[in-house]
C-alpha cells in the first residue's frame, strides 16, 4: 500500500471511528434540518465545512498556528451545540414542494466551525506523520479520506432521516427538534467532561 493510500484509508477512518465520535455528531447536526430531497444543499453546506477544516488542518500540521489542545477539544463540542441551537430555529415544512426558511448563517457558521475542526483533527495526523519529510501528499490523502467518510456520514444521516419521515410518517419538524436535541444533549456532556471546562469551573 502506498503513502498516499495509507494516509487516504487513515483520514477515513479517524472520522468514522465512533470513538471520535464529536466530529460524527457535528456532520449529523448539520444534516438534521435537510430530506434526502435536499442533498444540494447539504453538499454546498458539507462543502463550507470541509474548506474550513482543510485550512485549519494544514496550517496545524505544517506548524504554522499554535494552540491549546484542550481548548479545541472543548469548542468543538460547543460549535455541535451553536448548530443545534440553531436547527431549533428553522422553520420544516412537511410540504416537501415547499419552500423552507434555511438560515443564511448556517454556511458561514460551517466554515467557520469548520476552522475549529481541523486543529482537532491535526491532532491525530501530526502523531501519524513522524518524520515525514514532505507533508503535502500525506495532507492531501488524510483530507481527501476524512471528506470520505464525512460524505459517508451525510448519507447515512439522511438516509435514517428519509426511513424516518417517509415510512414512519414522522413530522419533520418534530424529527428535527428531537434529533438535534439529542446530539445537543451528548455534546453537552462531551463539554462538562471536558479538561478545559475543568480548569475554568476551578473544578
């Protein structure tokens, strides 16, 4: 297997591997507002999300930006809860012609959210990388396989979400509220466990 192909398989797996599952949780809050229908949309906003954490993600893993591990580990879960909150705010429609009111926030706010990703996943690829002495090819590799999975995750998302509303008959609205609530719910555990919340409770 070669180096690019390595990094590829690597890249994947860290975001689909349920033990990172706070990434797994953003890309399913994101999706939480959106039909199978819509998937247009969902790819320009996974799009602002992957350029963000793309920028991110190099600059880490070339050193050029410094940070604090634990404060990353602790904003990620606060962008999953920001995108819940704001799901709670859209308006669903059950009339699939229909035309949604889709908040213009939600694709700068996926970039920008995106931007805090990346250093979270740089974390991982900078213990893989050693002494590599080009990083451009394993970056690529490692962001093309993370894209991967993430498009992955979307259609898993949506694919639950068409069972959901199209077989069980379930209110969109309703599948909104109740599935966003439940990802704000762990990703609020993920933010009083956190070391950095810790410190900042003098905990």
């Amino acid at each position: 297997m070669s180096d690019f192909s390595l990094f590829l398989q690597l890249g994947y797996q860290h975001i689909t591997d349920v033990k990172g599952y706070d990434h797994i949780l953003f890309v399913i809050a994101l999706c939480a507002v959106y039909r199978i229908s819509d998937w247009k949309k969902v790819a320009v906003l996974v799009t602002a999300f992957t350029i963000g954490h793309s920028i991110t993600l190099a600059l880490a893993t070339l050193q050029l930006i410094t940070y604090r591990t634990d404060v990353i580990e602790f904003l990620i879960p606060i962008t999953i809860v920001l995108t819940c909150i704001l799901n709670f705010f859209h308006k669903s429609t059950d009339i699939r012609t229909a035309k949604e009111a889709s908040s213009k926030l939600r694709y700068p706010m996926a970039m920008l959210f995106g931007l805090i990703h990346g250093m979270g996943f740089s974390n991982y690829l900078r213990s893989l990388l050693g002494k590599e002495e080009s990083l451009w090819k394993p970056l690529l590799a490692f962001n093309l396989g993370l894209e991967v999975g993430q498009l992955l995750i979307v259609l898993i998302a949506l694919m639950v979400s068409f069972i959901v509303l199209e077989i069980f008959k379930a209110k969109k609205h309703d599948w909104t509220l109740i599935l966003s609530g439940v990802v704000a719910g762990i990703s609020l555990t993920l933010i009083v466990n956190a070391d950095y919340f810790a410190e900042l409770t003098g905990q």
